[in-house]
C-alpha cells in the first residue's frame, strides 16, 4: 500500500469541520480515486475547547498554526484562517520552506501576496493550490488552467459574491429596501465579520484578481480592478431595471483589450433573458470565453461547507496523485505586469434621474447627451405626484468618458431634481 498522504490543518471554522467530515467518513473513496490513504496528523485553531460537532482527539494539536506548517508528520499543509497575511501568510511560508504542500482557500492571501508565495512555491519545487478561494464549489481554477489550457481566453466575468447576490434578488423579490435587506442578511449571517468585505465588492475583487491573472498570465493585480459596491442600488434602480428588460448584478468582468488590461467589478445590468440574470440567492457563477471553446458557464454554491470544503478536497486528491503545476498555471517568473486600461470598452448605460417638472426639461437633458456625443436608445418618462419627474434613459454604445461628460454638464441645466444614477450595461 502506498503511504498515506498526511494534512495539517490550521483553521477549524465551517470549512476546516468541513474538510475533516470529508476525510472522516469518505476515506475509502478517497484512498481508491487517489490510489493512497489520505489522513490527518495535526490541527490547530484560535480555540481547543470548543465543541464543533466533530471528533478531533485522534489528531495532534497546536497552538500556533507555524507549528503545524513544520511538523514532520505533515506533507500537506491546509490553510483555512484567512487573512491576507498574519498567521495564514506566516504559516504558509513557514511551510513552503519547510517542503510542504499547501492546499488553501484565502483569496485575500492570493490576491495580495499571490506573486511573492508562487515565487517561494515554485523555487522550491512545491504546489499551491486554492480551488476553494474562488466560487466556492465551482471548479473554476481547474477549469481554466487544465480544461481551457488550449485556449486564449478573451473574458471572465461573473457573479462571485453570493451575499450580494442574496441582498439583490431579495430586494427584488421582496420589494423592500437596501438597508432593509442587509439587516436581515446580517441577521442570517451570510455577510462578513466587516461587510464591507461583501458589500463593498472586496471579496468579489479578491477572486476576480485571481482568475484574471491565470486567464492572461498576468501578476496578481488587486490594486489594478475598479470597484465598486452595490451600497447606492436602491429598490427603484432594481424596479427600473426590470421594467426595461433587465437584472441587476455585482458584476466581475476581466478582458484583454487593444488599450491593456480592463479589470472591474461593479454593479451592472445585465439582459433578463441571460444566465446570469437566472442567478437568485446566494449562488456563484463564472462565465469564460475563449477563442476556441467559445463561451463556458460554470453556475454553482459560492459558499458554505459542503461545496468549499469540496473544492479543498478536490486540491488534496490532485496532490495525492502526483498532479502539481504551476501556482497560476504558467511559472511565476514568466506572469507579466499587467497593463491597466485607462478606459473601458464602449458599452450601452442605463440612467435613472429625477427632473423638476416644468417645459423643456426633459429636452434638456438629451440636448446634453447628444453634444457630449451620447445617444439614446430607449426613454421612459413615468408619471408622478409631486415636483419631480421620474425619467429613465438607455443609451446607445458610448465611452464612460462621454458618459462622465454628460453628466457633470447636466448639473448645469438647472432642471436636474437629484444625483443621476449611472449603470454600465454588461452584455453576455
């Protein structure tokens, strides 16, 4: 029998419990798809004493999860804290140096510190792997890296936040407002220690980093996405929305460009009649293009034990096998920097704005779009009780900077009852 391939696991929170039910009651099947027995020799957590609903005594415990890293027992070690350094990123050096494996599910880690870890993994002839750090259960690293290796691929884009995706179907099919949501999405516990993490496209950015850097052999580059959150979606916007044949979604999308690399993430519109508009609750999906394969769809549990816990699983198997690779799929020492778009590509916007109701108002208003060179596609004008007009706009393809233009000169129209609400309409 081949020896049996033995993980050390620091963080015990839903995925760490997770990992451990896995390699608990499916060790047979592991053994046979990997072809070795697959065991536990040491864990460590903030807390020993507390009960999470899983026997841990057969395994050795540490304190300091850098023990557990350079423990000899150990050939694989799981990163489960997060964080994008501190005790996970001190842990996972100490084991890279010390010639272990590491499985993790940090995309904070990655996407921060991505470059500098390969490097030190690759040097020493050692494997990082991460499929739980982006999407959840979805096989998304694995499906870019083996699957469309063949591949240029041209776009990805996708929904990668399932609390976002909650708090904005639940506002649709409710009917109640944004912060009335995020209560009770906090209520729940489906948002971050810190939600801004969530609400503020954080995590989502963190993963899209991730998968753009595999996708165009770039560096990691965090700092290089436009973001935004969905904080200023209101109920109105979302009513609107659909009312004009779309959905709103915080939206990730990472393409090549003739002008560099354009990376965002940002609430957008997407067509009702698209995949991702299907998206409700807290599900994740990532759409890749490629010059070959044309579009793939990848729709799946962005969260939770089961899926994540999966996803480290499926890393753990791949390194029982002998299967390794480079960390983002191509050595670290050939990623380049990328060259960050100064503009995006031209796209339709859809515009909800609030003008006082008198004669000429609304004439206005197109007289400013169409001397900043943006053209309207669809108008809605909707009828109202009070002193300002509710007006909504589809606007023909244009520049964000003809867009921008637009707006700061409709400030100077004097018929404007509001800040004017801009979205970027995706089409997938």
């Amino acid at each position: 029998m081949s020896d049996p391939l033995r993980l050390g696991i620091a963080g015990l929170g839903t995925v760490g419990v997770g990992v451990v039910r896995i390699i608990r009651q499916q060790a047979a099947l592991l053994e046979a798809r990997t072809g070795r027995p697959i065991s536990i020799s040491a864990v460590s957590a903030r807390s020993q004493g507390k009960d999470r609903g899983v026997n841990l005594s057969d395994y050795q415990w540490e304190d300091d999860p850098v023990a557990v890293a350079q423990r000899d027992d150990v050939d694989v070690f799981v990163e489960l804290m997060g964080g994008e350094d501190g005790p996970a990123k001190a842990a996972t050096e100490a084991a890279l140096k010390a010639g272990k494996d590491v499985v993790t599910a940090n995309k904070a880690m990655l996407a921060i510190n991505g470059q500098v870890l390969a490097e030190l993994a690759e040097s020493k002839g050692r494997a990082i792997r991460y499929e739980a750090a982006v999407a959840g259960g979805i096989p998304v690293i694995k499906t870019l890296m083996e699957g469309l290796a063949g591949n240029e691929i041209t776009r990805v884009m996708g929904v990668m936040n399932g609390s976002c995706n909650y708090i904005l179907t639940r506002m649709e099919n409710a009917g109640k407002t944004y912060q009335e949501i995020f209560a009770e999405a906090d209520g729940l516990g489906y948002l971050e220690a810190d939600p801004q993490l969530d609400v503020g496209g954080i995590d989502a950015a963190h993963k899209l980093a991730i998968l753009s850097s595999i996708a165009f052999g770039t560096k990691v580059d965090f700092d290089g996405i436009q973001l935004e959150g969905i904080e200023r979606i209101s109920i109105e916007d979302i009513r609107a929305a659909a009312d004009m044949g779309y959905k709103i979604k915080l939206l990730g999308v990472a393409q090549r460009t003739g002008r560099g690399l354009e990376q965002r993430m940002q609430p957008c519109l997407v067509p009702d009649t698209s995949p991702l508009a299907q998206l409700d609750g807290g599900t994740n999906m990532v759409v890749l293009e490629g010059d070959a394969v044309g579009q793939i769809v990848l729709r799946g549990a962005g969260a939770g034990e089961g899926p994540t816990a999966s996803a480290v699983m499926a890393d753990v198997c791949d390194i029982a096998r002998g299967i390794r690779g480079p960390v983002f799929g191509q050595p670290a020492t050939t990623l380049v920097r990328a060259k960050a778009a100064l503009t995006q590509l031209p796209a339709s916007y859809y515009l909800r704005m609030e003008l006082v109701d008198k004669p000429g108002a609304l004439a206005k208003i197109a007289t400013v779009l169409g001397e900043a060179g943006v053209s309207i596609d669809r108008m809605r004008q909707y009828a109202h009780e009070n002193t300002a007009a509710p007006v909504l706009i589809v606007t023909h393809k244009t520049t964000q900077s003809s867009l921008d233009a637009a707006l700061a000169n409709m400030e100077n129209t004097r018929v404007m009852a509001g800040v004017p609400v801009a979205l970027r309409i995706e089409e997938v």
